[in-house]
C-alpha cells in the first residue's frame, strides 16, 4: 500500500511535467511566428539584452529608444545662423565684433557658443585685421566660427609699427572712449568729499583750456593729473525711488601746480566750459574691457533706462544710456540686453456694449495694458554697483527714458 507522502510526491512531480510542456508549446509557437530576420538578429544576442527590451516593443520603438539622448544631456538648440553668413572672411580694419557676429548669427550675443579658439594661435581670445574666419559645423550640428588662417599684423610683429593692442573692439571703441578713461559715476559720499574748483584767476565765471584754477580740499602733490567733473542731477531708481548715484560730466583735465588749500592747477584738455563747485576726481584706473565678448547675462536682468547721457529723452543707435541695474545684479561689461517700449495703457470703450462717443464710456471703461514692444539691443561696456552704461546696438524704434530692459 502506497503512503499518501508518496502519491503527494508523485501528483507534484507530475504537474511539473505538465507545466514544463505547456511552455515548451508557448516557446514553440511564439518562436514560429516570428520573422526569420528577427530570430537570426537576435539569435547571437547577450541574455541580458534579451531580458532587458520589453518584448512588445517595435522595431521602430526600439530605433527610436537607442538613438535618444542618455538623461541629462543638453537639449537646448544651436544658435542660428544667418542663410547669408559667409564660409570664409577676412576682418578688415573697422570692423567690430557686434559686425562680426551679427553677420554669422541671427543673435550675436550667442557669439561666444560658436567662437572656436585655436590654442596655435596668439592670442586666441582676440580677432585681428587680417584673420581668416572660417564657418563650418561640428559632428553635432552645431555652428563653429574659428580662425583658419592668422594675419600678418598678428604673425610677424616687424610689421607693426606700434604695440599689439589693435584687436577689432566689440563695440565701436570712438563712441565709448570717454567712459572708459574717466570718471562716470559719483556716490553722495565722493560728491561730499571730493576737491572741488573755488574759484578762477582773474574771477572768470567759467573756464577752459588754459586758465588757472583754485581747488578747496586739495590733499594731494603738485604735478598730479585729476579729470574735473560737472555733477549733474542725481540718478534715481525708477523702482524704489532711491538716489543710486550722480553722473559726472567730464569738463577738463587739471594739472595741479601748487598744493594747499587753495591749491592751483592749469586746466587741459578741455571737453567743455568748466564751472566753479565742479569737482576733481582721481582719473578711473579700472581696467575696464575693451575687446569683452557679447553675451546674454548671466542671471535674470530686469531693469530700465534712467538717463540719456547728453540730456535727451529720445534715443537712436550708438548712444549711451543709464540703467538701473549694476554689478550687485549681475550686469558687468559685455552683457547684451534687450529694450522693450512699455506698453499704453488704453481704455476698452468696446466692453460691455459702451457706445464709442460717450464720455462717460471712456471714464469708467476698463483700463487694458498693451503688449511692451521690442524696440532695441544695448550692450553694457561699464558697470559699477547699482547702475551701468550700455550702449545701443540696434534700435529698430524711438527708445526713451523709462524703457524696460531684458534678457534677450
């Protein structure tokens, strides 16, 4: 008499033996079903493999799985570059580097994501007369400018007949030359303390090239060089209504010729008549870039245009301009901004079935903001903390004093 341990043990052999089979047939079945091409594919194809693709998925599921990008790689596009942006070109004198990257890219301030520097070359970060650019694509699609061939002015220095410092500038250098090598901007505290001109020789009421001057609070020696500055009306911030500094306008050059107080000093160099009360300041020995490369800021830049240097409200290409935003919110020299006009603010006399000649319509109509609209490009070429100077690029429209400024 058999055991019930021994009919258990043979019911759950036997019911192995059966599910054995019936995967067998599955096996048998899927395998006859499919294409030939596919089985020899993956005939010879790592288990791991096999186990690690889902086996509902498509071939063309599977394609477009293997030539997706690995997780986190970038996916921002390529800058575009203009359909007539030439293959080769030689940098001519005048020529600047906004021209340059304008002339490859619809956006320039996209300028340093193509420039290709060639570590063969001197001074590969600067562009110079006679360089060869070449435009050509690299293995990802993307837009590569670089220089193919040097010049001769950056090749042999024999012959120069004056120091390397002749890189195309960003901008053009004439415009911005002033505000690069003087005195711009006063906080209250040098307004205070600052030398200032008493009076003139011969109690003139204004100065220039030439005459003498005497100058009140004068520390310093004889043969001292100091710019003389008009401290004009103070520049205030449209958002919190604070003095964020006060524009000084370059009047004169002063060449100190006897301490004390009074001292004495010769006016030079003379840009405009020189007032008594304008003040003497240290000239501006920050090194203040020349040849910065364009580039959109770095941190989210919104801020607005304060002054017009010259005193105008309306503004066109290549003048300067003050924001109201400085190094504290990450303007620097060569962030490119855009300009946008704020929009109106209009009352909707249509709403609500109002009849279009009735006061009363356009009295309590609903007010609708418009769009800003983009009016220009600036790029800053000097900042201090809470304001800054740019320069504008392009201006498609009028632009004013109050316009918004921008990432673009």
């Amino acid at each position: 008499m058999v055991s019930n341990q021994v009919l258990g043990a043979r019911a759950a052999a036997g019911l192995l033996i059966v599910s054995v089979l019936l995967g067998a047939c599955s096996h048998a079945q899927r395998s006859s079903s499919s294409p030939p091409t596919m089985a020899s594919s993956s005939a010879g194809a790592p288990a791991a493999e096999s186990s690690a693709a889902p086996e509902e998925m498509t071939a063309t599921e599977a394609a477009i799985s293997a030539s997706a990008a690995p997780p986190g790689a970038p996916t921002e596009a390529a800058p575009a570059v203009n359909p007539t942006a030439p293959m080769h070109y030689t940098v001519k004198r005048g020529d600047t580097l906004w021209g340059i990257a304008s002339m490859y890219l619809k956006d320039p301030w996209h300028w340093p994501e193509v420039w290709v520097i060639n570590p063969q070359i001197p001074n590969p970060h600067l562009i110079y007369p006679g360089d060869q650019l070449a435009l050509a694509y690299g293995a990802d699609g993307r837009p590569q400018v670089s220089v193919e061939q040097a010049g001769a002015v950056r090749m042999d220095p024999r012959l120069r007949s004056s120091a390397l410092d002749n890189a195309i500038p960003a901008i053009p250098y004439a415009t911005i030359a002033a505000f690069l090598s003087r005195p711009t901007v006063m906080t209250s505290d040098d307004v205070r303390q600052a030398p200032y001109v008493l009076a003139f020789r011969d109690l003139h009421e204004v100065a220039g090239a030439g005459n003498e001057v005497y100058v009140r609070n004068y520390g310093g020696n004889a043969n001292s060089r100091y710019a003389v500055v008009h401290v004009a009306t103070p520049l205030r911030d449209p958002d919190d209504g604070k003095v964020v500094g006060y524009e000084a306008i370059y009047t004169a050059t002063a060449l100190m010729q006897r301490s004390g107080n009074p001292a004495k000093a010769v006016l030079i160099d003379s840009a405009r008549e020189t007032l008594r009360g304008d003040r003497l300041l240290a000239t501006d020995n920050s090194e203040t870039p020349v040849n910065f490369t364009p580039r959109a800021p770095a941190t989210d830049v919104h801020g607005r245009i304060i002054d017009v240097v010259g005193g105008t409200d309306l503004v066109g290409q290549y003048e300067v301009v003050v924001l109201n935003r400085g190094k504290s919110q990450g303007v620097d020299a060569g962030s490119v901004l855009a300009i946008d006009q704020a929009g109106d603010v209009v009352a909707d006399i249509y709403h609500g079935g109002r009849s279009i000649g009735s006061l009363a319509s356009h009295t309590f109509a609903p007010k609708v903001r418009l769009p800003d609209e983009r009016t220009g490009t600036l790029l800053v070429f000097k900042s201090f903390d809470r304001v800054s100077y740019g320069l504008i690029l392009v201006a498609n429209d009028t632009i004013h004093v109050g316009d918004r400024v921008h990432n673009p």
